[in-house]
C-alpha cells in the first residue's frame, strides 16, 4: 500500500507533536518540558514545509518562509527559556519543577 | 498585490517609535547615564520610555488607514483604537513600576516592556498568520521576561518560568494550528482564508486545526481550562509587570482573537445562540466562556492573597470578554472594547494601588490592605474605584462594559439559546463577585490598620497615574458614548 507523501508527513508530524506534547507534560526537569515543547515547534515546521512541498498551490513560497521564521521565534523561545531556567536554578539550585512550589494556591 | 513600501513604513510608525525608545533608553543608560546614581538612572529610564509611548500614540492616531502592504496590515478602527488603547495601558504600567520599589537594571525593563509593547500594537493590526505569529511571539517572550525580571525575589523566577512553559506550549499549539490551516488552504492571508474556507465544506482536519488554535487563545486568554498559569505570574512578577500583563496584553490578546476569528474563520463560526447548535468555533468559545466564568468567580472566593484573587477575577472577566466576542460577528466591535479596555485600566489601577503600598510593607495578602483608609486617604478612594468598576457599580466604567457586552450577546437569540443561559450565569456570578470584592475594600475600609502601621506617602508620579486611571474610570463610565460612538 503506497500512500502519497504528503500523507505520511502528517502522520509523521502528528505523531512528533504527540510525543512533544507527552513530553512536556510528563518531564519535571524544566529543561526536558523546553526540549517537548521544540519538538512541537518543529512538528508545525514539518508541516509547513510538506504543504509548501506537496500541496495544491506550491507556486509561492510561503510555507518556507514561515518556517524560516518560525525557526528563528524557535530559537529566541530558547535562549529565553534557558535563561529563565538559570534564574530559577541560582535560587533552589535544581531545575525540577516539583521543587518551584512556592507559588500556589 | 500591491506593495507600497511607503505606506507600509507610514502604518508602523509607532512600532518604530516604540523601538527607537528602547533603543534610546539602553543608550543612554549605558553612555550618558552611566556615572550618575541608581535612583536618576532609574527616573531618566522611565521618563524616556514614557516619551517614547506618548509619541507612538500621537503616531498612532494619524496613520494611514485600511488594508496596508496588500493586506498583511489592516489599520481599521478597532487596530486604531486598540494600539492606542495598548500605548495608554502601557503608560499606565510604567506609572506602575515608577511608583513602586526600584528595580535593578531598570533601564534593561523598559526597553523590554518597550519591546513588549510594539508587539502588542503589531498584534491589534495584523491580518496575516505569519505577521500575526510574529506579533504574538515578540509581545510574549518579552512578557516572559518581564515577569522573571526581579531577580531579588525568587518567586519572580518561578512565574517567569511558569509563564513561559504554559506560554510556549501554547505557541506550539498555535502554530500547529496555523501549519494545518495553511495546508487547508493554501494561504496565510485571513480574507483568503476565509474565502477558501466559505468554498469548502469542513473536514475533521480543519476541526483539529481550530481547536489547536483555540487551545492556544484559551491559554494566552488565561481562560479556564487553560487558566493555570495566571495566579502564579500575577503573584510572583514584578508589580509592573503583572500590572503590564493583566491590562494592555489582554486589550491586544481579545483584539488579535476577534481578528482571526472573524475575519479568518468566520465561515466555520457555528451557532449557539439556539438550539440544536450549529458546530463551529462559537459553541466551543461559549463553553470555555462559562467554564473561566465558573472557576474565576469560585477560585477568587478562596483566595487570601490580593494578587492570586485580582488574577481569578481577570479569569472570569475573560471569560466574560471572550462571550462578547461571540457577538462582535452581529452588533459591531465597540462593547467588546470599551469592556477590554476599561477592564485593563482598572485593573492597572489596582496593581498600581497595590505597588505603593508595597513600598511601605509587603503587600501580598488581603489584610496587607488592612487600615488603608487611615494610612493613606487617596490610595483608599482610588482603590474603591477600580474595585467596584471590576465589579461592576455603575456609574462606573465597568458596569457599562458589561452591560453592553451582555446586552449585544442577548441580542444574538435572546434568553432562549445557550449564549442567553451563560449571560444569565454571568450576571449571577457579578452577585458572588461582589463579594469578593467587598472583602478587599472591607480590609481597606474598615479593618483597623496593623500596630506600628505608618502613613504612606504617594508620590507625585503614582497620585498622577493613579488619579488619571480614576478619571478615565469615571469619566469612561459617565460618558460611555465617547468609546462607543467611535466604532
């Protein structure tokens, strides 16, 4: 059975953005949610990139131009994500989230 | 498509005004300002951020106006209004941090906020998914920072944290969301999208795309069941900060989803002003909507902590804002503003009540207000202001805004659908909010004040923001035609 391309794409990137969102929701080291909530990113990516590819109107480029962009937002969700990571590792000197309970309620 | 360059560069004056001011503010901070003390750096800081807001909203209001670079900016009344509504919520929150403790690198927090601020006024004009995607990133991962900054309390680091995980999945969600949509329909221009939209009957693929997106508006809502993070960021970030992003960062957020939503997906919108409902996106709006309602208004009942309640009641008010905008399709943009933006004003008030006194003692729990009235006169006047426009008292702004917001969602089908029951739960639920809210004026009003309680002193630049807030609450609430006839 040969599916057309396009189709298993989808079901690739579906299954990635699963697995990134099982991740982040399961992890407790903060560095671990960060890492499923890339892989998520990166699954839209996928499918940016295969409509672009194998869609009905692949003239304009504009499926790869908003993964160009969207890498570049993923990148800046990083660095400020690590960065927010080290602040809050100064403090309790770990980065699991079961630790950051000082807010609740 | 026409690309006007000109025009373009006409329409995003005030984001380049924005830019430049954060720019100026990191220069001088680190040239001229650099030999000079910590308290005149931090006033020279603020004052520049704050010319370089008033002189984006002057931008703001002679702009160009309609569709901008072949439609990827649309400058209608609403974006109009909404940047300038975003520009003066973000005076307000600077007001906020100067009235309240010093912060270090306060030059770093107002480029920042700065930044913040361009991407908000980007999102109120956007009608492109990727302008619209970029919008919303620049104005969140600024908010992120902003709500770790204060690095001298270690609960600040924990909400920015919290905030950004919470805020990253949903990013993720949204551009998932956006991708399927793309791939749907070949475009990322909303009226393309909508026209495509209109021609094709909807699949299951398109159903999974809206809820993805509408997963990500309920988080950046803060709406119930997506709410979680609000508590934690409105107690641990800096009071600026929280005070930031209750006010100009909803404005914008409710702007951006009518925006997509109406423009984008009105021809997959549904119905459930009667029953049987027609599916689509309202009925799912309409059920998040009662949902946020339920849990702010009982969550706030619980809450010992000013911040975590003024955080549950801005659930229920979101859940409020997004019933109206189940409505905007029919009876027009202008109650759901007027709502959103003497919502934001309101609640900036407050936070910026709460970061004077935090001057003087800490200011977390609900008996931190206790004896206000004896400490300090005109916090007490100003605060009951802001406490009961959140209620909802006329003759203050927010009665009127939910009047009108309740009384256009009526409109839609009267009491006999779904949106009429959750109108009716929404005014029942006022009733429980009351409640609460009296609590925090009770402590202010009538609690005697803590032994060894000093006077506080209100500094010149709080009593200004603060009784400019209290005005344009009374003043909004008398004359509520003065929003409402613009639209």
């Amino acid at each position: 059975m040969i599916h057309h391309p396009l189709e298993l794409c989808l079901v690739f990137s579906s299954l990635l953005f699963c697995i990134g969102l099982a991740g982040a929701l399961s992890r407790s080291n903060s560095i671990l949610v960060l890492l499923g909530i890339e892989l998520m990113l990166n699954a839209a990516n996928l499918n940016f990139v295969a409509f672009w590819r194998y869609g009905p109107s692949p003239a304009p480029a504009t499926g790869i131009v908003f993964v160009a962009f969207s890498v570049a937002v993923a990148a800046a969700e990083a660095a400020v994500g690590l960065a927010l990571v080290i602040s809050i590792y100064r403090r309790q000197r770990s980065i699991r989230l079961q630790e950051a309970v000082r807010l609740k309620g | 498509m026409s690309l006007d360059y000109r025009t373009l560069f006409e329409a995003l004056r005030p984001e380049g005004a924005l830019i430049i001011g954060a720019l100026a503010v990191l220069g001088f901070d680190l040239s001229i300002l650099r030999r000079l003390s910590e308290s005149l750096r931090y006033r020279a800081s603020l004052a520049v951020g704050a010319a370089a807001v008033v002189v984006a909203g002057c931008l703001a209001c002679c702009g160009p106006y309609g569709p901008v670079f072949g439609g990827v900016l649309i400058l209608d009344r609403l974006a109009v209004a909404t940047r300038i509504g975003v520009l003066s919520l973000t005076l307000i929150a600077l007001g906020t941090v100067a009235s309240g403790q010093k912060l270090r690198h306060s030059a770093e927090y107002v480029a920042i906020m700065l930044f913040a601020a361009s991407g908000l006024t980007l999102m109120a004009a956007t009608q492109q998914l990727l302008v619209a995607f970029l919008a919303l990133e620049l104005a969140s991962l600024s908010l992120y920072i902003l709500a770790g900054f204060d690095k001298a309390r270690p609960e600040a680091a924990e909400a920015g944290l919290k905030y950004f995980l919470f805020g990253g999945m949903a990013a993720a969600f949204l551009l998932f969301g956006f991708s399927l949509i793309y791939g749907l329909t070949g475009s990322v221009d909303l009226p393309e999208i909508a026209a495509r939209l209109a021609a094709h009957a909807p699949g299951p693929l398109l159903m999974v795309a809206l809820i993805m997106v509408l997963v990500a508006f309920g988080f950046k809502a803060a709406a119930a069941p997506f709410h979680l993070w609000a508590p934690d960021v409105y107690e641990g970030a800096a009071t600026g900060s929280a005070s930031f992003i209750a006010s100009a960062s909803k404005l914008a957020g409710i702007t951006f989803f009518t925006r997509i939503l109406w423009t984008g997906f009105y021809p997959v919108s549904g119905d459930a002003s009667s029953l049987p409902l027609a599916p689509g996106w309202v009925p799912a709006l309409a059920a998040v909507a009662g949902f946020s309602m339920l849990v702010g208004n009982f969550g706030a009942l619980a809450q010992t902590n000013i911040r975590r309640l003024l955080a549950y009641s801005a659930i229920s008010h979101s859940g409020a804002l997004l019933l109206g905008v189940i409505a905007v399709g029919d009876f027009g943009v202008g109650p759901l503003f007027y709502y959103a933006f003497t919502y934001g004003i309101a609640v900036a008030g407050a936070f910026t009540v709460i970061s004077v006194v935090e001057k003087s003692g800490p200011c977390q729990k609900i008996t931190d207000l206790g004896g206000l009235f004896q400490r300090a006169p005109f916090l007490t006047g100003c605060l009951a202001i802001f406490t009961l426009s959140l209620a909802g008292i006329p003759p203050l702004a927010g009665f009127f805004g939910k009047f009108s917001v309740f009384a256009s969602v009526l409109r839609l089908g009267g009491l006999g659908g779904p949106v009429g029951w959750l109108v009716v739960l929404a005014i029942a639920l006022s009733a429980v909010a009351l409640y609460y809210y009296l609590i925090v004026l009770k402590q202010a009003l009538v609690t005697p004040a803590a032994q060894g309680a000093t006077r506080i002193v209100v500094a010149p630049v709080a009593a200004t923001t603060l009784a400019l807030a209290a005005v344009l609450i009374v003043l909004l609430g008398l004359r509520p035609s003065l929003i409402l006839s613009l639209f």
